[in-house]
C-alpha cells in the first residue's frame, strides 16, 4: 500500500526515485534486509508511476473521443 507521502509524489519525482533504486540494486553490495527495503520501495515507486500513466492515458482517451465526436457531429451537420 502507498503513503500518502507517495500519493504527493509526481510522476517524474517517483521515476527518478525509482530509476536510483534500481541502480542501487543492480550495484549491489547491499544486505539482505536493505535489498528487500529498496525492493519494496521500488514496487510502491512503480505503483505510483503506473497510477500516472493510467492517468494520463485516460486524459488521452477522453480528448481524442471528444474530438471525434465533434468532427462526426461537424459532419452529420455538413450534409444536410
């Protein structure tokens, strides 16, 4: 589950925090108990990336259907 620390995180704020643990982890030369800490941290990163993403790709969606529709109902009104 994420914070709310997390939920305040920008997409761009959690990619980069993500990206530094991901380099930590392939660095290695970490315990156990601290591999499994970043791990955790980088699933609760990637959920909230991914929460952006869907976001925005929603935003998307919406703008393009909207713009369809006006370019059919430009056109319906076109031919009569």
């Amino acid at each position: 589950m994420t914070s709310k620390v997390d939920e305040a995180l920008g997409y761009e704020q959690a990619r980069d925090e993500l990206i530094e643990v991901v380099r930590r982890l392939e660095a290695g030369g970490t315990t156990l108990e601290e591999s499994l800490a970043l791990w955790e941290r980088g699933e609760e990163l990637a959920k909230v990336c991914r929460r952006w993403l869907e976001g925005a790709r929603a935003r998307l969606d919406a703008a393009l259907a909207e713009e369809s529709q006006e370019q059919e109902k430009d056109a319906g009104s076109g031919s009569e």
